[in-house]
C-alpha cells in the first residue's frame, strides 16, 4: 500500500502551488541546499531552480521583512521559520507590516505571503524550542492561523494558505513529520475556518487541533469501551475558527472539552470556551472544560516533559468529570 508522509504532503502542496504558479516562491534557512530542517523542502531547488528557491541567512526579522517586500510586489513567498519560539524575532514584520497593510493602505493592496513554522515538544528541546504560541498570532487581526493535523490536512491547508491573498501562518507540530496514512485518492485544497469531525459522538465532544488529538484519539478510544460515545472535533483552522461547527457538536452531546498542547492559561481554549459559554449556554448540561499544559516553560528531561505535555490520562480524567 502506497503511503503519504506528513512532511511529504507539505513537500507536495509546495511543489503543485509553484508548477501551478510562478510568482510562488520559498526561502529559509537551510530550505534549498539541505531541503529543511524537517526535510519538507526537500528537492524544490532542484526542480525550480535557485531563483525561486533560496537559502537565507539567520535572521528571522530579515527573512519575514523581505517576504513581506516580496509579497507587496507582486510575489507569493512561502518562508520557513523552523521554531516557532523564534517568530519573536520577526513580530514587528508580522504583526504590525504583514497583518496591518490591507488595512493601512485602504484595500489598495494585500501581503499574500505564507509563514510555515514549527511548534510544540516531545523531543526533550526545552523551554526555546518546544513552545505553542499560535494563541498570540490568532489574537492579532489581519492575520490567518491554521494547524494541519495529519497530512491530507497539512497538503489541503498549505495549498488554501499560499492562493490566499492575506497573510497565512501554517503552524505543523514536529511530532507530526513522520506519520503516514494511506495514499488517498485525492488530496483537495481546503478551505480555511472549516473544522472536520473526526470521530462522531452523542455524550460529549472534544474540540482539539494539530499533535494533541493523538491524545484525544487515545481517550475517545478508551472511553469507548466504558459506552461512552465521544465526538472529535478537529479544528484545523485557528483563526478564523469554526464557530458554527463547535456549537452543532455541542447541541448533539451538551458536554464540551478543548484539548491544546499550549498552557491552558489564555489559550485557544479560552477563546472557544467563551464563546460557547455565551451563544451555547442552552445547550450545556456541565461546565466547559479545558485540558492543556501548565502555567510554565517546558521542561528539557523527557521524563517531566511527558508530564507536562497533555495526555489520554489528562484528558480521560476530564472528561469523567464532565461526565459525572
């Protein structure tokens, strides 16, 4: 049976977006000689040549200011920051140029550029390189935010991401570059702010996105044999996020959790859990609950990191609770 990785989904969704494209161009450090850190950009230099593909120096705040350049002049850049830890150097970039000109120059032009970065632990990296800050770039207007899950996702959200004519920020999880599925049949783009049930569900619904519903699979898994029914919601789009979704699946179960890897504290998990508080306060039959890891940097020994991250136990726990 033929396979498709997740960092080969990401490898492809680029080379179908410059075939199909010229104005598609990539760089980072390290992306054309050594094809990524992750090995994602594997091969584009050879087939696009080093003019659209090009190695960078280090410098996070040098490579987004000329993606933004190149996107308001008529190019389609696609960067890689390899942690997002390191987005910090480039937020004057992001934040304020990228995710402010629409706005500032009256709709007269727009910054189509795409930011893939990497977040999340699992590898013992520590406190600079496992963190997941896509709660500050949702927070800021005029800036998109999508975490591919698994890599039909990762190729379909790429793709919506690089024909977008705003901003993009394509944050994949590191422990998700080696995970394959079955070849599908096709893989289509996707349209940003839609989620996708994953496993449907009548007792309670757990919204989660990107490396974390390994840990909600395994729950849902568990909970199965004890009867109970759990409905998975995969985010897939962080902002805009799928208001519409999260309230039909909560007025089928009338429980509702959020699962993110981030700190729990003024999370993605926040976010919806207002929002639901507030426009599905009618549906509820328990307090919203949110599993995510704590008020602190992670940790480097791999022991105290399993810890930290959230897991199936975290989550089992939870959801007994909101079950009671």
């Amino acid at each position: 049976m033929t396979e498709l990785r997740y960092n080969h989904a990401v490898n492809r969704a680029m080379a179908d977006a410059m075939a199909a494209d010229p104005t598609v161009v990539l760089f980072g450090e390290d992306v054309a000689g050594a094809g990524g850190v992750y090995g994602a950009t594997r091969g584009l230099r050879d087939k696009f040549g080093a003019d659209r593909v090009r190695d960078t120096p280090i410098s996070e705040a040098a490579i987004v200011g000329m993606a933004v350049g190149a996107a308001l002049s008529g190019l389609k850049p696609i960067v890689e920051i390899s942690f997002i830890d390191f987005m910090t150097f480039a937020m004057d970039a992001v934040v304020n140029q990228a995710a402010k000109m629409r706005t500032m120059f009256g709709a007269q032009c727009s910054v189509p550029m795409v930011l893939r970065t990497q977040h999340g632990g699992g590898a013992g990296s520590g406190p600079q390189h496992s963190q997941c800050l896509e709660a500050w770039f949702a927070h800021v207007p005029g800036l998109k935010v999508v975490c591919p899950a698994d890599p039909a996702s990762a190729y379909g959200l790429l793709r919506a991401a690089i024909v977008d004519p705003d901003p993009v920020i394509v944050i994949e999880h590191k422990a998700l570059y080696a995970t394959r599925v079955p070849e599908p049949d096709s893989l289509p783009i996707l349209p940003i702010g839609k989620a996708a049930v994953l496993r449907p569900g009548r007792d309670l619904t757990i919204v989660s996105y990107g490396a974390a519903l390994r840990a909600v699979s395994d729950a849902a898994a568990t909970l199965a044999k004890e009867g109970i029914e759990t409905e998975i919601l995969d985010l897939r789009s962080i902002q805009p996020w799928d208001e519409a979704a999260v309230l039909a699946s909560l007025a089928r179960t009338h429980r509702l959790m959020i699962v993110h890897e981030a700190v729990e504290a003024f999370g993605v998990g926040a976010e919806i859990a207002a929002r639901m508080a507030d426009i599905g306060f009618d549906e509820l039959d328990a307090p919203i609950l949110r599993v995510g890891a704590p008020f602190m940097p992670s940790p480097v020994a791999k022991a105290l990191e399993r810890r930290y991250m959230p897991n199936a136990d975290n989550i089992l726990a939870a959801a007994r609770r909101l079950l009671a």
